[in-house]
C-alpha cells in the first residue's frame, strides 16, 4: 500500500486538504505555515528535517486506523463491523520452536 501524506493550508479561508506525493516531500512544505498530516510509523527518516522546521504535526501510529474511524466510512457497514472485531479478522500462523 502506497502512503501518502497530506498537509492542510492555513493561510486560505478555507483550509484544503492536499498531497504532498510522499513522505519525503513533506519538508517542502514544513515552512508555509500548514499542519502536516502523515503515517507516524513511516515518517522517522525525515523526522529531524521537520522537527527542524518546527512544523505543526500529526504524526498518528496507525494512519489506516485513523482514514477508517473517519467519516468516509462512517456508513459502511462491512468496514464498521470489521473494526469492531478485529480479533476475528487477524489470522492465526503456528509457531515453530528451534531446538
């Protein structure tokens, strides 16, 4: 699954919502005053360039988590339910021991 991070304009009436085509891109965009949105588990090879920056993050662990708790899928019944058991849904692999 390919990851792309967003980040959001402040300095508009209304804030739009934008790609930067990838994680590495996010830097770019660090110093014109935006919030960053992105997949905190794959952003640590830029993190100090933006901690440098000091821009506004949201960096959460699990970004598929956040897209599927969002409103976009509020309606769908079979996400819904899938979130709501997810124990159910994950697979189960045997364990092999070395000796």
């Amino acid at each position: 699954m390919k990851y792309v991070k967003y980040f959001i304009s402040r300095r508009r009436k209304r804030n739009k919502v934008r790609t930067s085509h990838g994680n590495s891109n996010l830097s770019k965009y660090a110093k014109k005053g935006i919030t960053l949105i992105g997949d905190g588990a794959a952003i640590g090879p830029y993190m100090y360039d933006l901690m440098l920056s000091k821009a506004e993050l949201f960096l959460p662990e699990c970004f598929e988590w956040l897209l599927l708790h969002s409103p976009v899928f509020a309606e769908n019944k079979e996400v819904q339910e899938q979130l709501a058991h997810t124990s159910q849904a994950c697979r189960s692999f045997p364990v092999f021991h070395r000796r």
